[in-house]
C-alpha cells in the first residue's frame, strides 16, 4: 500500500466519523434567532407584480399595470432540520431575522393581515394607483348601492373596478354585522 493510499483510506475514516456525528444530533437553533410562529399561526405576505410586456425601442412605451395581493403563509416544522419552513410552489423557505422584524425571501412577513394591507397601500400610492379604502365610503345602504350601480363593469366599461370592489365589500361586511347583530 503507498503513501497516497493510506492518506485516501485514513481521510475516508475521518469523513465517515464526522458524518456519523453530524447526523447523531439535530442542530439547535439558538434562542434569540429561533423563528417560533405565534398563536394565531397565520402570517402574511403583501405581494407586488407587473403585468404587460416592456419593449425596449418602442415610441409609446406604456407604464406597467401592478397587481396586488396578500399571501396567507401557515409555515410547518421541518423534522429533519427543526427549522419552520414554508413550501411556495417551488422550495422550501424558511423565515429569516432582521432587524426590523422578520423576512421570508426579500418580502417582510406581517403578523396581522391589516399590517399587508398596510404595506400594500403605501405600494399603491407609490406606484400612482388609485387607492380606494373602504371606511372613506359612506355609511347608508342606499348611497352605496348608487355608487354600486354606478360602477358596474358589466353597465359601464369606464367604470372604476377598484370603487366598485370597495363598495360591494363593504355591503357584505355591512350585511354580516347585521346578520350577526339579530
């Protein structure tokens, strides 16, 4: 046997007990950076995208349309690594900590959904799209259903989709408290 061999079989050795220790214990996160989920379990995530294509010469070059959504993130314990992990369709992501909170990815996870809301309204005005909230609506039924009527997309296709969706949300959330109040 040469030298290069026994050199081969004694780091063979060495990596095979190193590994033999490795997987005899889980890692133990540390407890100022151990990601644990509240009570409630649920987070959220305000997501921003483009839709429309950009050309790169043309004339008429028209800004993007942004959508907006919020995410609802349920993260579950990962046994193998006893991390909290999150499956978005692709892999497996785990929050990370900063300082003004906690991330997953690039975006910041809310512990409330009014938080993404939050976030999400300030995206809008930054982005130049009309924001409608519905506590700026008025509070009788009738008024409402004029603004309804008024911004149907199916009657009127210069109709406002955005005031129109505030309005009928805020029927329903009239109609539930008022269900729930008999």
């Amino acid at each position: 046997m040469t030298n290069a061999q026994r050199r081969a079989a004694w780091l063979a050795s060495q990596k095979a007990e190193m590994d033999s220790l490795r997987t005899d214990r889980k890692p133990e996160p540390t407890p100022s950076s151990a990601f644990r989920p509240h009570e409630a379990g649920a987070y959220y995530l305000a997501a921003v995208g483009t839709v429309g294509t950009f050309k790169m010469f043309a004339r008429d070059l028209k800004p993007p349309v942004y959508t907006y959504g919020i995410t609802t993130i349920r993260f579950e314990l990962d046994p193998d690594t006893g991390r909290w992990i999150w499956f978005d369709g692709e892999r497996n992501q785990s929050p990370r900590r900063t300082q003004d909170g906690w991330r997953l990815g690039s975006k910041r996870l809310h512990d409330t959904r009014e938080g993404a809301e939050a976030e999400l309204q300030r995206e809008m005005v930054k982005n130049g799209d009309r924001v409608t909230k519905v506590h700026d609506l008025p509070d009788e039924v009738a008024a409402l259903k004029k603004i309804r009527s008024a911004h149907h997309p199916d009657r009127n296709p210069d109709s406002d989709g955005d005031l129109y969706q505030a309005v009928v949300e805020k029927l329903d959330r009239m109609r539930t408290l008022s269900l729930a109040e008999a």
